[in-house]
C-alpha cells in the first residue's frame, strides 16, 4: 500500500518485472479506476489469481476481501493514520506486517524503542550517490538562490521547487505554487517549467511528471504531492519556500527527491523572518544531518510519541518512565526481561505477578482493539 497513485504505479511497474519472470500475476487497485477495471481487480484479489495486490488507500475498502493475505508492506507509512494500517492488516488472518519509511513518524520510534516493533536499518547510500548538502537560506539571499539554479540547469540539472499551499491565503502569509510558478517562469524564461498539485487531474499529473523524467521540463514547481514516489536521478537540488512550516518528517522526504543519482544534489530551505524555537530546530536539524532516524529522534523530542496503544500519531504518552531517545539501552534491557516474564508467565496467573496484572489490565482492556491488531 503506497500513499500515492504515482507512487503505487511505480511499485506495480517494479515488481511486475520480477513477477512475471516468476508466474506471479500483479494487479493494481487505485480509487480512480473505472468501475469495469476496478471490477475486475476485485474479483482477482477475491478468487486468489492476484498474487500481488498494490494499490493506495483503495486497499482497505469494504470492498475488498483478499483470498489468503499474508503479507502487509505500507510503505511511506507515515501518510497513514493508525486506523488505516490497521484496516488493511485485518483483512488477513494475522499477516506478517512490514512498515517502511525513510522518516519513522515519532509514535513509530518510540514503539521500536519500547519494543513492539522489529526495526531493521537500511544505513548508508547506494552505489555512487552522494550526501545531500543542505543550506538555510533567507529573503535576503533569494538571487543568489536563482544564481546558484542558473548555474545547475546550465550544467544540466533539473530543480524541484515547492511551496506549502496551492494557491495563495489570506489568512496565512505564504507564497503559493501558483504565483510562484508563474514567478519562476518570468526569471528563467530559457527553461522549461512545469506545474503540479494536488488539485490538478491524475491525467495532468502524470503527464507534467513524465515530462519532468525526460527533462523536457527542467524545473517543476509543486506543492508536497510530490513528497513521496518521485523518483528522477537527473534533479539535483531541491528549493522549499517557508521551510519553517513544514514538519521534520515532511521536510526530510522532500529533500529525498534528489540525490537519486551520480550528481552532488542541494536542498536550500528558504524561510521567513518569523521563526519559532521550534521552527528553528528543524532547519538546524535539516542542516546537520541527513540521517532519518535521527530526524525522527529530533522529531520524537519536539512532538512526542503518541499513544503507543491508541491511535494518536505524536504527544505525550498516558506512562512515562525513561527518555525514549536517550535510554535506548536501559529500554532494550527492560524488553528482554520482559519477554523472559511473558515466556515464563504470559498470562500473569503466578501470585509474584498479580500486583503487575492489576495494574495493566484495565489498561489493555481499553485499548486491546488498537494493540492487538497492530
């Protein structure tokens, strides 16, 4: 399950390479497929002959009844809510569960800390990629910013430009990416722009995205739809106007657009004169690192963990009894014992484990529903 139609388009070309070359039929299940095809996608998921169903939240549907699910992949599955995860997982009986993410959203971490999750890290970069070289820029330094992309598409490289509304608010003061495409357009008129957002037609999207994959567009201004599932090696630096006012997570999957391939790749955050403590935190963070888990350890302290048996994503957990970041070695030690106490005693009859069960069984009752179909 991918957030995006992009995105899941791209996962069902992928695999249907590897699949086919094994018998393996895939299909794909989008929320804007004509009825016809979406018909038949159901019927192949229900009967058994999909053996690889990919699609977006059109997955947990009512609708949709699978033949033997057995494996669950979210992937980006910090644009998912607990809920919807979870929809999915029970249209199985008990399905393995794999989350994937490049920015683990901090209710997510601290489950990996507190161990409920497995964590597996995939550490450093891919053959002949580079780090992204990420810079805070202000107003103040906006044409050296254009100077700096005149110079990259001179040299042949593409730039994403994103702005955090479509068009402009009257409440909040920020540049919208209609105006701004317009803007872009007008100072460098020897390049190609292209225009895309979330309000635009999947045709328009599509079509605007693989124009910018065959650099017949060489900058694309946009707004966080193109967050996740965009894959172009050829862009190399990525411009995110009022950097401030997105969130960590979001931040750090943008900048993910590039570095994709054998070109030294940028981010610059260009931000406003009104930053919170906060605010400025994420952009020192975004500068100093490019590791996504310690983003999302920075995120975890700003935002909290959530409610790690509910369905709250960030805030401050109902218990607390260690730092969730800085005891990771006291909370691994917590976890053996008490898988030791749970292989021993897991329904914690044994007299030396009552006053433990007075105390958690009120608390799992309420919240069983969330925690045993996590």
């Amino acid at each position: 399950m991918a957030p995006t139609e992009i995105l899941a388009e791209q996962h069902a070309q992928t695999l249907s390479v590897f699949a086919e070359a094994l018998g393996l039929n895939v299909r794909i299940l989008t929320g804007q497929q004509k009825t016809s095809i979406r018909n038949d996608v159901l019927a192949d998921i229900a009967g058994g002959t999909c053996h690889i169903a990919v699609g977006t939240h059109a997955l947990f549907q009512n609708d949709v009844e699978f033949f033997k699910l057995g494996l669950v992949i979210v992937d980006e599955q910090h644009r998912f809510g607990v809920l919807q995860r979870n929809l999915l997982a029970q249209k199985g009986l008990q399905p393995h569960v794999l989350v994937m993410s490049a920015t683990p959203i901090p209710r997510s971490l601290a489950m990996t800390l507190y161990g409920d999750l497995d964590v597996t890290l995939i550490k450093g970069l891919p053959k002949n990629r580079k780090p992204i070289k990420t810079a805070v820029r202000n107003e103040k330094k906006r044409e050296q910013v254009y100077q700096f992309i005149d110079d990259l598409l001179a040299d042949g490289g593409q730039v994403y430009i994103v702005y955090p509304l479509v068009q402009e608010s009257e409440v909040l003061d920020l540049k919208d990416a209609t105006q701004g495409f317009e803007l872009i357009k007008e100072r460098f008129p020897e390049f190609n722009v292209g225009l895309v957002h979330g309000k635009l037609p999947s045709v328009d999207k599509e079509k605007t995205m693989q124009a910018f994959k065959r650099n017949d567009l060489q900058i694309l201004v946009s707004t966080t739809v193109i967050e996740v599932g965009v894959d172009v090696p050829n862009a190399s630096l990525m411009v995110i106007e009022h950097a401030e006012r997105f969130g960590l997570s979001q931040l750090h999957q943008l900048r993910g657009r590039v570095g994709r391939g054998e070109r030294q790749s940028y981010c610059v955050l260009m931000r406003g004169d009104a930053l919170s403590k906060e605010g400025r935190i994420r952009l020192e963070t975004m500068e100093r690192t490019n590791d996504g888990f310690e983003v999302a350890e920075v995120d975890l302290k700003l935002r909290g963990p959530g409610d790690l048996l509910g369905t709250k994503q960030s805030g401050l957990p109902d218990f607390k009894f260690a730092d969730l970041v800085k005891d990771q070695d006291i909370l691994e030690l917590a976890k053996e014992y008490a898988d030791e106490l749970l292989e021993k005693d897991k329904d914690l009859i044994l007299d030396e484990h009552a006053s433990l069960k007075k105390v958690f069984e009120p608390y799992f009752a309420e919240r069983s529903k969330f925690y045993f179909t996590s």
